[in-house]
C-alpha cells in the first residue's frame, strides 16, 4: 500500500502558512484527500507543554543551542506519535511548520552551524518532506499581519519572535530561499502579499498536482 506524502508550510511570520493551510485541508477533506494536520511546535501534548515553554515570550532568556534542543524534542514527538503513524496508514500530513523552520530559525536567524543541524536531523530520523510550500510576503506587511492576528486573538501582540528585529526576520527569510535552492524540486514558493483567493489557487494547484503525480 502506498504510503502517505509530508507536504510541509513555512514562512515568516505573518506570511499566511496557517491561514492556507487550514482552507486547503477543507479541499482536500472535501475532495476526499485522506489526510491529517499538525504542527509544530505543539502537534502533541507533550509537545504543547513544549510550545508553551518555547513561545513564552516574558520568559527566561536562553542560549541559542537550549532553544534548538526544545524544537528538535517537540519535533522527535510529533514525528513518533502523530507522523509516522499517519505516512503509514496512507494519510498525507500537512505539517504547519517543521525542519525546514529550525534551519532558517536556529540555522541562519540565530547562527547555529547548519553542519550540527544536520548531524542532530540524521542522528534523529527526522523525515524530509516530500514538499515544502514556502509563503512569501514583505517583512513589514507580515509583521503587522501577525500583530493584528494576535489583538484578535486577545493575545500580546508581539510574540518571541516577533519581537525581533528587522534584521532576523530577513536571515529567515534569506535562509528559507537559501535551503530551496539546494533542494529545487521539493520547495515552491507562494506570494501572498495580494488577495487571498488567488494565493490558496495556487495552493490547490501545486498540491492536486504534486498528489496526481
Ligand atoms: P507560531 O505561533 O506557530 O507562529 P506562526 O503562526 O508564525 O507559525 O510560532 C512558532 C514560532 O516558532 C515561529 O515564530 C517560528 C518558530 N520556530 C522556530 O524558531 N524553529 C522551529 O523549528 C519551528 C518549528 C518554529
């Protein structure tokens, strides 16, 4: 039996990822896609106590590599307990965020050596996606997205990571165009700075034909 596919979303914050993943898990439930979501950090309950500790942004400070054990841990969960089991059963995964994030984040945001990233990824078993959507938007524009999204969520409005500054949020994004370069076949990139109708079209179609083919 065929197994299912990881198809992963990343992006700066307030880039859209989780706003289009959401519409196109409706279209593929729809459709009859046999498929399951998580996330990360936080995709099991192990791993939102995890979240929990890592997004508090009144937290303690914390040393770079302390940082990159905690996403590898929720990650190493989330694979083991939600993932595997569902590649395995002939689900697809939607997965909101994952190693393509700790490359960009820890790896190019933070300076951690990509060389320890990946010695830890291999020595781990993390899975590479079989596709890796990236969504694009101007920094400033996701900034404020993310700011607006959190004052309707009654939320800070600035989390841990939003509150870094400019200069962070390119390295992530530099990293993110940077990894896809390496890997050209597995990433497409989606700009979400116009309407969003257009952007989930575009979605659709590059995972209906990814899965067709
Ligand atoms: P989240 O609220 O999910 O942000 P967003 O909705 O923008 O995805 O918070 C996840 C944060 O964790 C986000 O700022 C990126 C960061 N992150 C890393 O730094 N490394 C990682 O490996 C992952 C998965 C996330």
């Amino acid at each position: 039996m065929p197994g299912g596919k990881l198809i992963t979303f990343e992006g700066i914050e307030g880039s859209g990822k989780t706003s289009h993943l959401g519409r196109l898990s409706c279209y593929l439930a729809e459709t009859g896609v046999r498929h399951i979501v998580t996330r990360e950090p936080g995709g099991t309950q192990f791993g939102q106590e995890i979240r929990a500790v890592l997004l508090n942004s009144s937290g303690a400070s914390r040393h770079p590599y302390s940082e990159l054990l905690l996403y590898l841990a929720d990650r190493v969960q989330d694979l083991n307990e939600v993932i595997r089991p569902a590649l395995e059963s002939g689900n697809h995964v939607l997965c909101d965020r994952y190693h393509d994030a700790t490359r960009a984040y820890q790896g190019f945001a933070r300076g951690i050596p990509s060389g320890l990233i990946d010695t830890l990824a291999k020595k781990l078993q993390i899975l590479t996606p079989d596709l890796t959507l990236v969504f694009e938007v101007d920094i400033p524009q996701g900034l404020e997205r993310a700011r607006h999204r959190n004052l309707q969520k009654g939320q800070e409005t600035q989390g841990r990571f939003e509150k870094e500054d400019l200069d962070f949020h390119r390295r992530v994004q530099q990293g993110y165009r940077f990894i896809a370069e390496l890997e050209p076949k597995r990433f497409r990139f989606v700009n979400t700075s116009g309407e969003f109708d257009q952007a989930q079209t575009q979605v659709r179609e590059i995972v209906r034909s990814f899965l067709e083919g």
